[in-house]
C-alpha cells in the first residue's frame, strides 16, 4: 500500500505542482479583488465576496484548462467544462463553511484562532483535497484519475 501511494504521488507530481500554482494565482485574484471591493469600490462584503468568488474560479479554470490539463481529453464544451469547475469550487467553499460551523457552534470554540484553524485550515485543506479530486475527474477527465488503480 505504501510503495503504490509513494509511485502515485511521483507519478501525479507535476499535476499537483502545477494545480497548487494556478490555485495560488486563484487564491491571489480573489482576495486582491475582495479587498479592492471592499475598499476603494466600497461593496458590502457579500456582494465582493460573491464577485471576487466567481473571479477566482476563473482564473482557476483558465489556469488548469491552459496550463495544469491542457493535454487532457476535451470530451465536454469550454462552457460545460466551467460549469462544472464552479459546482466543484462551491462544494468545496460549503466544506469550508461546514467545518467552520461544526467547530464554532457545534464544538463551542469560538475564538478568532478556532476559526482561522476550523475555516482557513482544516476545511481548506479537506476542500482543496475535494476540488483536486473534482477538477481531475469531472471537469478534466484525467486519464489518470480514472484508471483503476492497484
């Protein structure tokens, strides 16, 4: 079982050095853009949440669509590609808020530190595990991820 998840991660290498990086760039547009929004744009924070959002998911689909799996098959359009992409991302954004929500008001622990650990930790971590597996299987088929493994 060890040797086949070290050959895998070898293997998938380079596919998750390249999601990492354009999920970074994602990261950047989206916090650069809600900051900017809620600044000198003067947004209420729903609305430049929900804009900076949908910016960042772009960004993340152009980076993996061009750069990360350009070589994967095109088997959907561009547009249903996207879609599906966006359904992903939120997924992962509801992960997010569900373990941000179990640790405040289910646990009780409701400090600033909590919550940094329960929403930007723990649940970005379990929701970028959750989008890797999305973005590779449903949006851009990697071949890879649908061999069966053994």
């Amino acid at each position: 079982m060890r040797g086949s998840a070290v050959r895998w991660l070898r293997a998938a290498g380079p596919e998750l050095t390249g999601f990492a990086v354009v999920g970074l760039c994602a990261y950047a547009a989206d916090l650069g853009l809600f900051v900017w929004l809620r600044g000198p744009v003067g947004l209420d924070p729903l609305t430049a949440k929900a804009l900076s959002f949908v910016a960042g998911c772009t960004v993340a689909y152009t980076g993996n669509a061009l750069g990360t799996y350009r070589r994967a098959p095109h088997g959907l359009s561009r547009l249903r590609q996207y879609g599906i992409f966006f359904a992903v991302n939120v997924a992962g954004a509801l992960v997010q808020l569900l373990c941000l929500a179990v640790s405040h008001y289910g646990l009780g622990l409701t400090s600033r530190r909590a919550d940094t650990i329960s929403g930007a930790g723990i649940g970005m971590a379990l929701a970028t595990i959750l989008r890797f597996w999305g973005t590779r299987t449903l949006v851009f088929r990697s071949r890879s991820a649908l061999a069966p493994t053994g």
